[in-house]
C-alpha cells in the first residue's frame, strides 16, 4: 500500500482512470477481459485493503457490524450484462 505523509493511499490514480475508461467501455466485454488485472490492482485490492482497515476500527465499537468486502462489493459487471 502507498503512503504519502505517513497515511495510506487506498485508490490511485490509476483506479480513477480504470473508472473512467470503464465507463467509456461500458458495452465492451473485450474491453473488461483485457483490463481485469487493473481492476484487480487499482480497485478490487485497494477497496478490500480499506474495508479490512474499517472493520478493524470500528469493530471494538460495533462488534455486531462487520465490514467485509463479500457484504458490501459485487462484481463491476453483472454476468447477464453485455
């Protein structure tokens, strides 16, 4: 994880601009294919990162809540789109 100031930097960048050219291709299935290791890299991996950081700081608080990326992510593309 990347630090600037001694805080992480949960998106880059590079996780904006996997978003907007996303949205450019939003019909392009080859597209999201050839592009699935920066989604991974740039946004899958960051929002895990920081959803496991707010679970550990709130979890003291509110031990009944869990914050995990299976309870609050879900696919960038639904399978019945195309």
């Amino acid at each position: 994880m990347k630090k600037i100031n001694n805080h992480n930097i949960y998106f880059s960048s590079k996780s904006f601009k996997y978003f907007e050219d996303a949205d450019k291709n939003k019909n392009n299935e080859i597209w999201f294919k050839k592009n699935k290791e920066n989604y991974e890299l740039y946004v899958k991996e960051p929002m895990e990162y920081l959803l496991a950081e707010m679970n550990k700081a709130f979890a003291k608080d509110l031990p009944r809540i869990e914050i995990s990326p299976k309870k609050v992510t879900k696919p960038l593309r639904p399978k019945n789109r195309v």
